[in-house]
C-alpha cells in the first residue's frame, strides 16, 4: 500500500480545493488521508453532525431510530449544515487549501461550487472513489451511522451516473480509484439485497399508506434499474499510485 505523500512543507501562491466524491463506505476518507497532504482543511457536514448526533443522545443509527428521533436527527443536521458554512467561510476568507468531502449526487451543485472557487482563484481537482453497490450496503451495515439501505442505494445511482460529467468538468485534475475488495460482490441481485439488508430492520419509521407505499415501490424500481444500466460499462480507474502521482503534479503546479 502506498505510503502517505510527503508533502508537508508550506505551500504557497495559488490556493488549491480538493474535492472528494464517492457514495455511502466508499473510502473517501481513507483515501483522503493517504494522498491528501494533513494541513488541508477538510469540510465535510458529516463529521459536525455525527458529533450532533452523539452529543443528543438519540445515537447514530438512523436506521433503528423511532419518527420522534428522525425527526430531531433532521433538525441536528440542518444544524450541521450552518456550522459546515461558517467553517468554510472562515477558510475562504483565509485562502486556506481544502478538502470538499461530499457524495457528489448532485452535479448541478458540486460544479457550482467549483466554479465559485475557481473565481477566487483557486485550482480545483476531484478524487472520486467507487465500490460496488454490495459493498456499499456491507460497509454502511457496520458503520457507526448507518443509513438505511434505500438511501444508499440512490447515493450510489446518484453519485456514479455523475461519473463521466465530472471527469470532463475536471479534465485531467480528476482521478477515479476502485476500493472494491479483492473478493466483493459485485453482482447487483435484489432478492439478496432484499433479504440480507432490508428485511432484518422490520417496520422503520411511521407505517405508511398504500398510496406511500406504492409510490416508495416505484422509486425504489427506478433506482435498482438505473444502477443495473450503470454496471453495465464499467468505467476506467486509476491505480493508487496514478492517482497518487496526479495529485502530486496538482499540488506542485
């Protein structure tokens, strides 16, 4: 495994915003903290509201949580958000390097955003991380704030149909790494989904009418078929160490 880059001498002139995509235990911080150099401010609304979270009492598993507790972990991360704001004003008006960690499912904002940065005079580059659907669901299953399995399923729709979109916006200031482990699952079959991660949580939230219900069905039709047109190409991935080295050339231009 490649070692952390050594890059810890001041950087100076132009600014420089990182900005990490990838869906629910895709690995964007762990691959974050080995090509990302320590001294870049990281803005990422999950590490405030997990804070929230913890500090409410309610817990982290929205999964298990009762309508009264969703309701509050709402309102906590609206409260998240403000903050995650404030942070990033403060580091803007300081011309501090960055490190934008988000799903990225929205392409409309994240290239806003970058068009924002690229205004004040900041270079912009994206580190995008994939994993198959499966291991997705593995890897949320055991985290501390785990999501419930349809929001990660339409995180992943959502983050990799933006794939070719951002590699163009990007060019060649864009690396794709595959963090899939060596044995994952990378079959997509909903009957196993079904069973393995949906099932188990019993009645989540309020019941819901037939009308709710229908409707929750269909989306949930349209985001297992759009994930089975994405799996069908398979994209082009960088190794760790192009990845590795494209980041280098960005923090030395």
């Amino acid at each position: 495994m490649i070692g952390l880059i050594s890059l810890l001498k001041e950087i100076e002139g132009t600014p420089k915003a990182i900005f990490m995509a990838g869906p629910a235990g895709s690995g964007k911080s762990y691959i974050s903290s080995k090509l990302v150099p320590s001294d870049f401010t990281t803005i990422n609304v999950d590490d405030t509201y997990e804070e929230l979270l913890k500090s409410s009492g309610i817990g982290m598993k929205l999964a298990q949580m009762s309508p009264d507790e969703l309701k509050k972990a709402g309102e906590l991360m609206g409260q998240a958000r403000k903050t995650t704001d404030t942070k990033y004003q403060d580091a803007l008006k300081n011309a501090k390097n960055l490190v934008i960690d988000s799903v990225g499912g929205s392409s409309k904002t994240l290239l806003k955003k970058k068009q924002q940065l690229e205004d004040l005079g900041y270079t912009t580059f994206m580190i995008m991380t994939y994993v198959s659907p499966i291991t997705s669901l593995e890897r949320n299953m055991k985290r501390d704030r785990s999501l419930l399995p349809s929001i990660v399923l339409r995180s992943w729709r959502d983050v990799n149909k933006n794939i070719d979109t951002y590699k163009q916006a990007f060019g060649g200031d864009f690396t794709l790494v595959n963090l899939d482990p060596d044995d994952a699952n990378k079959n997509f079959d909903e009957e196993f989904i079904y069973q393995t991660f949906i099932k188990p949580l019993g009645q989540v939230g309020k019941e819901k009418s037939p009308e709710e219900i229908a409707k929750s069905k269909a989306e949930t039709e349209q985001i297992y078929s759009d994930i089975k047109q994405t799996l069908n190409t398979q994209p082009e991935f960088d190794t760790l160490e192009q990845s590795q080295q494209k980041i280098t050339n960005f923090i030395n231009k």
